[in-house]
C-alpha cells in the first residue's frame, strides 16, 4: 500500500507485484491500522462516511452502508456523538467501521477487537464473517488466540518474524494430540505426580507449581488442596491417569478434568519447538 517497502521478497495478487504498484494495493485492500484513527472535530457517522466516500461509494448508497454497520455494531447511540467523548471502544469500532463499510477484495485489520466490549467483540466478528461468505480476503493480526481458534478458517503464527506455523484451525492439536488436565489435590499429591511426569515425560507442565512451591506448601499445610492445569501428550496423560485415580480413593485428589488442548494451551511448546 505504500506506507513501507519490505527489504525483500515481494507481495503478488493476480499476478501484479503490489511493492511496484502501491496505488493498485490501496486500491485493493482496505485497512485498520492498530491505532485507532482520530475522530476529533467527527462523529463516528461522519468519519465512516467519508471512509466510504473515498472508496468510491455514491452518496446515497454511502448512507445506507454506513447506517448498516453502525447497525450491526450496535452503535446507534454514539453515531452522532463528538469523537471527544467516545470511549477508546468506541473509537476502536468507529475505526472498524471506516476498513469495513466499503467492499474491498482485501482486508487487514490489525488488532480489531482490542479494547472492545464482548458483546460488540462477537458482532464485530460477524461482520467480518460475512465479508468472506461474500469472497473478500480477511488478514486479521491478533495476540487473541481464543478468537482465533474459535472464528479463523485459517492461522499463521510468527515468532520473532519468522513463520512458524500456517494451517487451518480445523487441524490446531491433531498434529501433537495434546490434552489438558485440570485437577485439584493436595501438595503432597502434586510433588509425586510432578515427579513423575518430570522423570517419564518431556511435556510441558503448563501451570503446576514448581518442586519449591510444593515444598513449601506442604511446610505450610499439606491437607489443603491446590488447583494446577497441564498440558499432556496421550502417553503422559495414559502416564498420569492412574496416579490420580489412586489419589482421588486415598482422599488426595478432589476433582479433575480432561480436556483437549487449544491453541493457547499449545502456544509455548509450538514457538519453542519450531
């Protein structure tokens, strides 16, 4: 689009090297940078008109589209209020609304739902929804692994600028076949499964407290039971399974659940591992 050059390489779309066409990118894609745009002497109605309006719409076609969207994000209340008084949400969707309006082949959205409320959180992913039902391409950059898994077609996860996973998110943990397991029990119960899973396995131990923790814990009271989560392989969660077992007839285990792992649960593993 023309705000940087890569260093290398090059960006194609139906053939055209964008890098040397800038003004066919601008064309292309619609974008939401991260920070959001300022709305200082505009309303949120105002500033998506005019977004629309560069993008070629005609007038009155621009104002349905834009009573559309401040209809679906449910921001009829603060349509026609000062950007001044709007909240950092607010601001964020009124941004959201100016990429999205306008029909685009591409758009990128860089964090589109930080500092959203949940509710408008799930009617912004609707409408990003439908502009791909209707064949656009969306690119979303986001640290919300949640959302990803649970809105995505398909995820690519950097570390330090290097790709280091690109899959659908259809296919998140049937590579590794990790699950999770939540339990609460004693420390004493704690220190013998950690050990046992430090000695038998490589998997990571997610949030089980550490040998000294445990130690201390047991100094402290070791009748009072501690809650822990860690992510397993089949085989260590085979490994695992009969010890808490036994734990729960000896009276050390209150509860525990099996669940499978998810993308955040993987994240740690699959950046060190790659």
């Amino acid at each position: 689009m023309g705000l940087t050059r890569p260093d290398a390489g090059s960006i194609m779309h139906d053939g055209t090297d964008l890098i040397a066409h800038p003004a066919q990118a601008r064309q292309l894609c619609a974008i939401m940078p991260q920070v959001a745009s300022s709305l200082e002497g505009v309303t949120p109605r105002q500033a998506i008109a005019t977004a629309v309006r560069i993008r070629g719409l005609k007038s009155k076609q621009a104002q349905r589209a834009v009573q559309e969207t401040l209809d679906t994000l449910d921001l009829g209340d603060w349509a026609d209020r000062p950007g001044h008084k709007l909240s950092g949400g607010i601001k964020r969707l009124t941004s959201f609304g100016m990429a999205v309006t306008a029909p685009a082949p591409i758009y990128l959205f860089d964090e589109p739902t930080n500092d959203v409320d949940p509710v408008r959180r799930e009617l912004l992913w609707t409408m990003l929804r439908r502009r791909a039902e209707q064949g656009a391409t969306v690119l979303i950059v986001t640290h919300n692994l949640l959302e990803v898994e649970r809105h995505a077609d398909r995820y690519l996860l950097f570390n330090k600028g290097r790709l280091v996973r690109d899959e659908p998110t259809s296919a998140l943990g049937l590579a590794e076949a990790k699950s999770t397991l939540s339990i609460t029990a004693t420390p004493e119960f704690l220190q013998e499964l950690r050990s046992v899973l430090d000695v038998k396995t490589s998997s990571s131990l997610g949030n089980m407290p550490d040998t000294e923790y445990i130690e201390k814990r047991i100094e402290d009271d070791s009748s009072i039971p501690r809650e822990f989560t860690v992510t397993l392989s089949t085989d260590a969660l085979e490994l695992a399974l009969p010890h808490v077992l036994s734990g729960i007839r000896a009276g050390c285990v209150e509860s525990y659940r099996i669940g499978s792992a998810s993308l955040a649960d993987n994240y740690e593993e699959m950046i060190n591992h790659d």
